[in-house]
C-alpha cells in the first residue's frame, strides 16, 4: 500500500488569545483512524505538533512519528512545518496512490486581492508576522507535483476574514513541474467563509464527525469505483 499522509495539530500559539485546547487532540485522533484502520501503514505517516502542557500526550504507537523542531524552531512554526512537509515529499519514493493532507488549527482568509484564499496558521503567526502561515492553494500546488493516484486535504479551521486587508501571507514554494498526469485533488473544509470552526469539550466537531462517519461507513463509503462512477 503506497498510501502517505501528513498530519498536523497545533494547540500552542505565539498571539494573545490564541491558545487552542483539541487542535492537538484532533489531529492524533485522525493520525490514529488512519494508522489502526490500516489506511496508512505508521512508517508513512508524518506527525506535526505545536502543543502547550495541556495538550494529549502522543500515544506510544505514534510517538515515533513526531517530526520534533530542530534548535531554534518553534515546534508547529512556519519553519518547522516547510522543513517538514520537504521531508515528507522526499520521503515518498515512486507513485503513491493516496496523499492525505490534515490541519488542525487556527485558519483564516486572505483579503489580499494580490494574493487571496485560505491560509493556515503556523504556531509563529501573528497579526504583525502574518506571513508565519501556509496559503491552502501553494500546499495544493506542491502536492500536485507529487506522482500519485489521488490526494485529499482536509482543514479543520476557522475561515474568518483576514483583519488586515494588506496583509502578505505565507507561501509553500518548491519550483517543479506538476505531475503528468496531475493527481485528482479533493478538499473538505470544516466551514464556510467569515465563520469560525466549532470546537466542544470532545474535539472539533468537525474532525469528529469526520471520523465518525468514516468508521459507520464500513467499507464501500470510503471507496469509489470509477468504473461505475459510484
């Protein structure tokens, strides 16, 4: 099985009010489905956390698994997230068949005409340093240079309006040409635009609802037959 994922939960944030409580939590229960559901084998599985003393500890079958910061990176930094993602991509070797890109976090988007769309934190960001993010469409662009069947991006974060109409925010940039053919891309947001992600004392509702429809899915909900386009 030649399926890669790259997951991500940052609860630990560098701006006032900032601190996120199941970021972290989400994002190990998703690392977790894949890994015991045998959708992504643990050695293929790339775990990135920003986490602050009262975020879940990593489950001992997954700590293996944490991409750690090196010195001077903050962990779930914008740094530390390109460092992670480069290693990611060199990490897979021929064609994969699925990509699985997750963000647990703070989101926002850009109201930059120069540069618009959804951007994600990185645990650096701040109003006055907006570009410590990730813009979701240069992720999306990079991905696609990565040989493989299909590839799914799924962001639970918030989708509020940037505050600051100017504001330049963070690119993922790697200068190859896409794949040929380019992957099928699918990407599922946790909400719509100007709206924030709903969070309760279990988890985000958006990653527990996920989950919970994967797993009573069973079988054929998780699988597409493209021969009967069903």
């Amino acid at each position: 099985m030649k399926n890669h994922a790259f997951v991500v939960g940052i609860d630990a944030y560098n701006f006032p009010g900032g601190t996120l409580k199941q970021a972290v939590g989400d994002a190990l229960s998703f690392a977790s489905w894949l890994t015991k559901s045998a959708i992504v084998p643990p050695e293929q599985l790339t775990l990135v956390l920003g986490t602050t003393l009262d975020s879940p500890d990593v489950p001992i079958d997954l700590l293996w698994r944490v991409k750690t910061a090196d010195e001077f990176m903050r962990p779930g930094g914008r740094s530390h997230l390109l460092q992670s993602l480069r290693g990611f991509r060199d990490s897979i070797d021929g064609k994969a068949d699925r990509l699985i890109f997750y963000f647990a976090g703070h989101g926002l988007v850009s109201r930059n005409r120069a540069l618009p769309g959804d951007v994600l934190c990185a645990s650096d960001y701040s109003e006055t340093i907006p570009s410590n993010s990730l813009m979701t469409d240069s992720i999306q662009r990079v991905f696609s240079s990565i040989p493989s069947k299909e590839q799914f991006f799924l962001y639970d974060a918030c989708r509020s309006l940037s505050p600051n109409v100017n504001a330049t925010f963070g690119t993922y940039d790697e200068l190859e040409l896409s794949a040929i053919p380019e992957p099928d891309q699918f990407i599922l947001k946790a909400t719509a635009v100007d709206t924030s992600a709903l969070e309760n004392p279990e988890g985000g509702t958006f990653t527990r609802q996920l989950l919970a429809g994967l797993d009573q899915g069973a079988g054929s909900a998780k699988e597409w037959d493209p021969s009967r386009s069903e």
